[in-house]
C-alpha cells in the first residue's frame, strides 16, 4: 500500500513564516487541513518556490504518521536537498490515484505507489499538463 513506501518522519515547518500565505487544498467541501501549499519567502531567495506539505496518512488511509515536503522548483537551486527531478511536463505513472484534493487553482494532487517516497504529481486539469514535484530529503525552511 502506498503509506508503506512513505518512510520516515518529517516534522513540517513553514519557510520563514512571515509573509507566506498559506492555502489549504480541499478534499470535496472539506478542508481539514491535511494538505496545505504556501509560497517561499523573498528574504531566502525562495519566492519562486512552492511548498507542499501533506500530513500523512491523508483522512481515509492508513500508516505511519509523517509529514511529508514536496517542492516545485524550476530553477533547480534545490536539486541537493530533494530525492527526485522536478518535471514541468510529464505523464502521470499507470498506478497514479487522486488524493480528491484539490488546491486553490483547481490543480489536483496524485500519488502513485510506485515512486510516492519521491514525487507528488500535480495535475492541472484545465491544460491537461501534469507537473513532478519532488519530495524533499528532509524539511526545508528558512528563518
């Protein structure tokens, strides 16, 4: 199942709390807070970069608790501290399922057993574009 390739525990931080906005994605009517996405913050250099945390196991599932840290990074700065390649475009793996979370856009968040220990999928079903964000190796925040 897939909470038993999710190893390890991460205790979710905010990247310089400050300024950051931070968006609850919604499971249906719901926002129970389990995901959650925020922009980094400009005195880190970050303000291009997109945090996703996911409390794990998402309402419904089952596991070992964790929070888990994807990011969208384009530029690559990041490259030493994730476990995968940010993709801008790509297909979603055979065994990729819906979370039913939704975030502010209408992007949707996939998980696939196959590599969930490495990357989050998000969809954006207006462009049919399907973007890799890759799960950090540890929590990333910045004071």
């Amino acid at each position: 199942m897939l909470c038993a390739l999710i190893g390890g525990v991460l205790v979710a931080a905010a990247c310089g709390s400050g300024a950051a906005d931070v968006v609850y994605w919604s499971s249906g009517a719901d926002q129970d807070k389990a995901v959650e996405s925020y922009a980094g913050s400009a005195h880190c250099g970050w303000q291009d970069v997109t945090f996703l945390h996911v409390k794990w196991p998402l309402p419904g599932q089952t596991g070992d608790a964790a929070n888990l840290q994807y990011v969208r990074e384009p530029q690559g700065r990041l490259s030493a501290e994730v476990r995968a390649t940010y993709a801008p475009r790509t297909e979603l793996p055979a065994d990729a399922r819906t979370t039913d979370y939704t975030g502010p856009d209408g992007q949707q968040l996939w998980l696939a057993p196959s590599n969930s220990d490495d990357l989050a999928y998000v969809v954006y079903p207006d462009s049919h574009r399907v973007e890799a964000w890759p799960r950090t190796k540890r929590t990333l925040g910045c004071d």
